[in-house]
C-alpha cells in the first residue's frame, strides 16, 4: 500500500482485533502457518490449540488447569511452538 493510500475499513478493522486469523492475513503469514502446520503435526497440534484463544478466553473462570498448560507449551515449545 503506498504510503498516500487510504486503507480499505475492513482491512483496518482487521487490525483492531486479537482474532489470529485476522491478524495472520494482514500480516502475510498464514499460508506458511499452514503449509508448516501440514508438515508438522507437532505445530498442527499447537496451532489447534493457540487459534481459538480470543481475548476473552483469560477471563474464562470454566478453564481448566490442563487447558491453560496446553496453551503454554503451545505457545512456548522451542520446536513447534506457535
């Protein structure tokens, strides 16, 4: 986009979210999410994982203590971490 250009509003909305699909295509990097995630099961399972966080889920007092260590070793595996 060049620097004079007037974004598109749903582009711009796309910005404002913690939707990581949304934020994924912005950013230009989700067709190598998923071609890794089709190499990788590890990271698949990871990525299964992290994309249905939303920033209401750290207020969700129904999580369990397993569900939050999935998401920690999802998010912090140094080999297949998202």
């Amino acid at each position: 986009m060049a620097q004079d250009e007037v974004p598109d509003k749903t582009v711009v909305n796309d910005f404002y979210t913690h939707r990581l699909d949304k934020l994924l295509g912005i950013s230009g990097v989700k067709a190598a999410l998923e071609t890794r995630a089709g190499f990788e099961p590890d990271f698949q399972v990871n990525w299964n994982t992290v994309r249905d966080w939303n920033e209401t889920s750290r207020y969700d007092h129904s999580t369990t203590e397993a569900k939050a260590r999935d998401m920690l070793v999802a998010v912090a595996d140094p080999n297949s971490g998202f």
